[in-house]
C-alpha cells in the first residue's frame, strides 16, 4: 500500500495553510508534529477526502482518493480532533450503529463491537450512557469507531487528548499491535507519545513539511546542542532569555536549566542527550 500526496497546497483568500506537501507514505506509524496553526488538521481532513486541496492530489494506490469516492472510504478509518457522540447512546450501541453506517452485517457489527469495546478496556462499560463518560473514556470510544471495519488506513487527530497515563500506555499498545498490517497517521501535542508509536515524524510548519524521518534520527541531529547549565537561581532569567529553554529545576537556591544551543553556553555547561522536547523546541520553539 502507498499513499502519495502530490503538490498538495491548500488555500483559504491569501493564506496558505499547506504550501507544495509532497510524501509518500506506506505502512507504518506516522506521527504529524507542529505547532498550532501549522496545517496538520486541514493536511488529515484532504487525507480523509473531506477537504478538497487547491492544487494537486493524493492517490492510494496510483488512483486518486477523490475518484475513488466510496470505496476509498471504505478503506479509512478516522478520528477527528473534535470527536461528538450521541449522549443517549450506550457505547455499545453508539458503536453499532457506528459499524451499521459503515456496512458493517449485523453479525459482523457486533462481533467488531465486543472485540474493540475490549481492546479499549471498555467492555464493563459497554451499557453505560456516554453521556456518563469521563473526557478520555469518550475518547476510548473514538478510538473504536476508527477502527470499526478494519480499515486499512488510519487518522488519529489528537487521540491521545483527555487520556491519563494509564490510557495513553493502552493507545500506544494498540497502535503499535496494528502497525504492521495499516498505515497510521496520527497527530498529538504530546511528543512523548510519537516517540514511543511512530516510525517516522513529519514535521509541518506554516504548511511546510521541515522534515520526515525517523524518532532516532531526528534526535541525533541535536547531539551537542543540548547542554545542563546549574546557576544561582537570580541568573535564571538572563540565560532563558538568551538560550531556548526546555525544562528548568530548582534546587538550593539554585537553577539547574536545560538549553539549546549550538556550542556550550558556558565554560561550566555539560552537555547531555537530546530528547522529544528538545527536538520540538528546536524547529518550533525560536
């Protein structure tokens, strides 16, 4: 399987909300990471075929997903950043209706029901009204109904938003059991998340697609740059001034501050390795 974006642009007056996109995606976890406003909810709604482009396509498979019309919708499952459901609705029935719009056999309907229901870890709660649903429970049932049909493509805008630590290790269990067999795209603020799931990270500022490669290897290009630098905690401020900033900690009266930069910013930094929120703060954070 192959899903090509070519010279996609999408432009709403004057603005341009995704400028010349060009990737070729297979297999696998892909991870759309930028900051608000950098496109990734209009890049997901062209991908789901729900947003025309401006200019160029996406083809599956050498054909074009907005010829394909239904039978390119049959192959996707998608969960969007504003996700609504039917308060009245049990989450059992929600998701079989859910599975019923999709064409789902009445037999097949409940057989995906109860197996995703327990995939989620929602099966005690499958009479419950989702009116009754915590944020990350109803978010739990999203994540279902993407997966409603087997479908062979994936859209996850934000899904592991309202989840507790105990969730998002459940999320990331699942998406990495699926990997294999379905080409995922998924977007988070939480960068930790991508690092743990995805294959590859696309980074997409102001439209434009920064990069796409692997967790690793964006890391490695921050080998070096990344220093700890301990300091009264009355200098504090001048350093995060002048430097990107990532975490800071006190202790004793004292700053212990993690910087960006590209030589050490101190005689008495010591430098240590790169992570997520490094590698964020470092394209999106200056």
């Amino acid at each position: 399987m192959k899903l090509s974006f070519e010279h996609i642009s999408k432009l709403y007056g004057d603005t341009a909300a995704l400028q010349q996109i060009d990737l070729t995606l297979g297999s696998g976890v892909y991870g759309l990471l930028g900051p608000n406003g950098a496109g990734k909810t209009t890049l997901m709604r062209i991908m789901t075929d729900l947003l025309a482009p401006s200019t160029g396509r996406v083809l599956l498979d050498g054909q074009d997903i907005a010829v394909m019309g239904a039978a390119f919708r049959k192959k996707l499952g998608y969960l969007p950043q504003d996700f609504g459901v039917y308060p009245n609705f049990t989450a059992e029935q929600f998701l079989l209706y859910i599975a019923r719009l999709k064409g789902l056999s009445k037999f097949e309907a409940k057989r995906q029901t109860d197996e995703l229901l327990r995939m989620v870890g929602l099966e005690d709660k499958k009479q419950k009204k989702l009116k009754g649903f915590s944020g990350g429970q109803r978010q739990r049932v999203g994540i279902a109904q993407a997966l409603l049909g087997d479908p062979e493509i994936l859209v996850l805008d934000e899904p592991t938003a309202g989840l507790d630590p105990e969730e998002r290790i459940r999320f990331r269990g699942i998406i990495s059991d699926l990997s294999q067999q379905k080409l995922v795209l998924l977007s988070t603020h939480i960068v930790s998340d991508l690092e743990a799931v995805a294959n590859e990270i696309i980074l997409l500022r102001k439209g434009v697609v920064l990069e796409m490669q692997q967790p690793a290897s964006l890391l490695e290009q921050l080998n070096g740059q990344v220093w700890l630098v301990t300091v009264p905690a009355a200098d504090e401020a001048a350093l995060t001034k002048q430097y990107t900033c990532s975490n800071v900690m006190h202790t004793d009266g004292k700053s212990v501050i993690r910087l960006l930069s590209e030589s050490a910013p101190r005689p008495d930094a010591v430098p240590t390795a790169p992570n997520m929120e490094d590698m964020y703060l470092y394209y999106f954070g200056r």
